[in-house]
C-alpha cells in the first residue's frame, strides 16, 4: 500500500510540529513504523502504532503518535536543534 506524507516541514525551536502520513488502502493488519533519520547517521525507529494515540517516552523531547485507518500523524513537541531531520511513516505488518 502507498503512503504519503508532506514533502517539508519546518518549525521553529520550542514549538511543535505535526507530521502526517495518509495511507488510504492500509489493511486492518497493518501498523505504521515511524522512523527518523538525522543528518549524517542511519534511520532510527520512533515508534509502532496501528490505532489510536500513544506516548512515545523513549525518545527524548514530547513524542507522541496517532494513527487511524485513513491517516497517522506524528506529533513532536518542543521541538530543539538537535531535532532536525527527515521523518519518514511506512506501511506494514
């Protein structure tokens, strides 16, 4: 199934940003992987959802995700400098 997400982002430090994935042909076995992937280094696993929000503790900052059958979004709050770097939703079991 495809998914897609807004091509950029940008906020500024302190404030939040919501990063939103649409995934209209998602299965009800499906989960959505968040990743992100800081400059210079690999793509770091965020978080697993399949419905409904959640906290995500393990990552420093406010972190959390939603996600429906329709759309999931990631929600990072206070974001700092050290924060910047692409996000990336994918679609699975």
């Amino acid at each position: 199934a495809q998914v897609e997400q807004e091509a950029f982002l940008e906020t500024t430090e302190g404030s939040g940003v919501n990063i939103s994935c649409s995934h209209p042909n998602k299965l009800s076995g499906d989960y959505i992987h968040f990743y992100r992937q800081l400059p210079g280094r690999g793509p770091e696993f965020l978080a697993l959802s399949a419905r409904g929000s959640k906290d995500v503790p393990d990552i420093a900052g406010q972190l959390w995700v939603s996600a429906d059958r329709l759309w999931s979004a990631l929600w990072l709050g206070a974001a700092r400098r050290g924060d910047a770097a692409v996000y990336y939703c994918a679609l699975g079991p």
